[in-house]
C-alpha cells in the first residue's frame, strides 16, 4: 500500500478491509448481478441499450467493429447507432494507442479510414478518443445507462467486443472465458463521476481526428445526487490512473475530492489488503500471472492456511517463454514455483473439447478473486505491472455473502462440471483441486473423455514452450 492508502474495516462487521482514501467511498445499497462469460453479459447489455431512456456511455480499449452483439442485435456500432436515432445521448471514449502500446490489440483508434466508416454509416453517437502515457493504456471497460437518473445502470468488466460470443456450458475451441458486473444504486454514480471526468479530459479532444460529432470544448456536468438504493450490496468502484492523465479532482457525490492528478492504485491496493486479511480461501480467474508483491501475499495466506485457486490460460502468453529464458526474470518465475510447494495451492487451465474429439484449453481473460465466500472483485484489472502500476483500470469490489458465494458456485459449476452449493469454500477449493489434477493425469494419459474443463498447471514449469520442456527433460 502506498502512503495516502488506510485499511479500514466494512461497516457491515465483515473483515476484508476497504479503501480508504480513493476516488469513490465504499457504498451501500446496491443491486449487483455477475454476467458470466461474453453471451450472457452482451446480452444484457444489449437489453440494457435497447431499453435506455436518456443516455447511453462506454468506455472502450479493444474494439472489432464488426463484432456481433447477440440475438441479431448486429454490430456493436448498429446497436449505438439505433439508440441514437431515438434520441437516446449515445457517447463513446475510444483508447488510441501510441507506437509502444500499438500491438496490443484490436483498437478503433480514430485513424482517417476510421471516420470514414462513421461518416459512410452516417453514425449520430458522438465520440473522443483518449491516450494513455508511454506503452500503457486506458484499459477500463464500462458500459453505462441512464447516467443521472433513475434507471442509471452500469456495466464493470473486462469483456472486449472482439471475440466470438460465449454461451454458458459450451466453452471450447478458440474462445474466450471473461466476465462482467452489472450494478444499480449508488455505486453507479461513481462510474458515471469517471466518465465525466475521462470525457472532459480525454487527451485527443484538441487534436485532429480527436473528436466525432460534436464540439471539442463540449464538457459534461459531474453528477451531484446518488442514484436511489437499489439491493443491499455494499460496493466501492475502484480504479487505477497514471499519474497525470487527469487533473480535475471534482469530488463524487458524498465523498471528498481526490487528488487524482497525482495518479490512483485503489485496485492494486485493494487486491493486497484482501489477499492480506484472507482467513479460508482465495479463488482468483486472471489473464496475467501475479507480480512478486501479489505473489508474497498469496504465500502469506498460504502459510495461514488458506486454500488458493489460480485459474490462467492453459497456454501461457508467448512474452512468459522469452522471460524464462532470461535469469533477470528469474525471481518472477521463483515466486510462482514457490507457491506451487504449498500442498493447498492450485494452479490451473480450463480446456474445452473441439470438434475433432480432442481437448484445447480456452482463454482466461477473466478478472475476477473471491475471498472467504464473503467478497469479490470484478474489472478490468490484471495482475501483471501493467494492469497494476500504469494502464488505467476499473473494479466493482463488492462486500455480500450472497453475491460471492452464488459466483463461486456458478464458475465452479462451469469449470468442474458439478455442483459445491452444498460445500463451503475450502472444501469447493479442494474439490476443484482434485478434479484439476485427475483431468491433467488423464488428459496426459491420452483420455480426453472427463467431467467438466479444469485440468491443473505445473507451477514449476508454467510460461515454458512445450519444445524447451521436451529439450531440458532430455
């Protein structure tokens, strides 16, 4: 934790601490529903525009624009574009990225060819794109409805629409497990207060090909009043900012002004004072490997005695391969191997079977941990130092029993193929553990015919090529 953050307990008696000193203060009175998986969470989201009476904002880094949004909603560009002709405000803040962090993705990075395709379609949504410092980028994915009023809806997650969509129970060849937070009430002031905020500032709006469809100067009001309460989640919106990308520290409504110019780690912060006050078990679903001082933690709590489940892609980033090779990224690939020598620590994939008979893993682009069956946190943050120490970055972190341990059940279900309402958390780690290891012997064995897509990871050598395993065993 940096010096500005202080752990403080949740009013709700519950022992995960919260953030302090951030941006947004934590909240209650929110209704918050986890969307598994792209299929589900477009799906309503889609629903969610088709249904807006005033506005319709997003923040968007990767972007395929001719992505198809479920039910024959079409593009994402026809689904904005529809809303528009109603009337609805309809705004977009694209990422455009700079020579360092250009291959990151797929982007609409606002080239001449891209306001071409806006004018041939004659889009009426308006638009500004944003920059990040040096190779990072703005990486937040946030869809919100209604901003301001009484139906004021947000979407928290890290789904790009660039993939093919996912439905739940048919995970397989070539596609991607991720996932999204739909929250009403207070809590969604907050995002609304970060759209305001990025669209006032967004770094391109004086710049050619930094605006589309309205005037530059054009600034947005920042909300003044807190949406009605909606549920009884208790809720903090939490972000990570480079330093220097905003300078307005207009304080969100019921909370003190924040000295955002200097930058914010609220989620980087936060995944420590979790990870530190775990007591039973940790589940986490994340696209990167954990940084050493995430790694530390995770030993911590290992040696407290808490069961841990680290769920990553099955094929590891091809950057892991190249960093194994060098000894200075020696001690990252140590931390990892030393959490693998807790007998209560699990490192695994999920694969799918294909349609040729066989089994591939599917892509974990999820970001998501589970806490003592009592809190959870869902964005778009992960744990490498990117994610952690320079993109910018949006979580719901959400204090229920009942949210965390619905969401524990509906992965495990996917993942194991069976079942663990009727286990608590430890014991459902455990169980995950044992089935990820059976699959992993049997998939090894040639037997591809087993229950759910769990299949456990060796610590030791995870992020080496298949040939540079195959050469070093010889």
């Amino acid at each position: 934790m940096d010096q500005h953050e202080t752990p403080a307990t949740t009013e709700t008696g519950q022992h995960i601490p919260f953030i302090a000193h951030g941006s947004y203060p934590l909240r209650g009175g929110n209704r918050v529903q986890p969307l598994v998986d792209s299929g589900p969470a477009f799906r309503r989201i889609g629903e969610a525009v088709e249904q807006a009476q005033h506005s319709v904002w997003l923040t968007v880094t990767f972007v395929a624009p001719d992505f198809q949004m479920p039910d024959g909603r079409g593009s994402i560009f026809d689904v904005l574009d529809r809303a528009a002709e109603r009337g609805v405000d309809v705004r977009v803040i694209f990422w455009r990225p700079n020579p360092e962090s250009s291959g990151y993705g797929q982007t609409f990075a606002g080239t001449s060819a891209d306001f071409d395709l806006l004018a041939a379609r004659g889009s009426r949504f308006l638009a500004r794109w944003d920059r990040a410092p040096l190779a990072y980028c703005h990486h937040q994915k946030s869809w919100l409805i209604d901003a301001g009023r009484s139906s004021e809806t947000a979407f928290v997650g890290g789904i790009n629409p660039t993939f093919a969509l996912v439905e739940p129970g048919h995970l397989g060849e070539g596609q991607r497990h991720d996932i999204y937070v739909e929250i009403t009430g207070p809590s969604a002031t907050d995002v609304h207060h970060n759209f305001v905020q990025r669209w006032n500032e967004a770094s391109e709006r004086n710049m050619e090909f930094g605006v589309w469809g309205h005037d530059s100067d054009e600034r947005l009001p920042f909300p003044t009043d807190l949406s009605d309460a909606r549920g009884n989640s208790v809720v903090q919106i939490q972000r990570n900012a480079h330093a220097g990308c905003y300078r307005d520290p207009h304080a969100a409504p019921g909370s003190a002004a924040y000295y955002i110019v200097g930058g914010e780690r609220s989620i980087t912060n936060q995944y420590l004072l979790a990870i530190n006050a775990a007591c039973r078990s940790i589940y986490l679903e994340n696209q990167a490997l954990p940084v050493p001082e995430i790694a530390y933690a995770l030993e911590e709590a290992l040696k407290r005695g808490v069961h841990v489940v680290l769920l990553v892609p099955g094929e590891p980033e091809e950057y892991l391969d190249l960093w194994r090779q060098r000894p200075e990224r020696k001690p990252f690939f140590d931390r990892l191997e030393a959490l693998g020598r807790y007998e209560h620590f699990t490192l695994t994939g999920i694969a799918g079977k294909t349609q040729s008979g066989g089994r591939k893993y599917v892509y974990v682009h999820a970001k998501v941990m589970v806490v003592d069956d009592e809190w959870v946190t869902i964005g778009s943050c992960n744990l490498h130092a990117n994610s952690l120490f320079g993109h910018s970055e949006m979580n719901a972190a959400v204090w229920d029993r009942d949210v965390a341990r619905a969401l524990r059940c509906q992965l495990l279900l996917e993942h194991l193929g069976q079942g663990t309402e009727h286990l608590d958390d430890q014991l459902a780690m455990q169980l995950y553990q044992r089935v990820a290891h059976e699959n992993a012997a049997r998939w090894e064995a040639g037997d591809v015919d087993w229950e759910g897509l769990a299949c456990s990871l060796n610590p030791a050598t995870y992020g080496e090529s298949q040939e540079r395993q195959i050469t070093r065993a010889q």
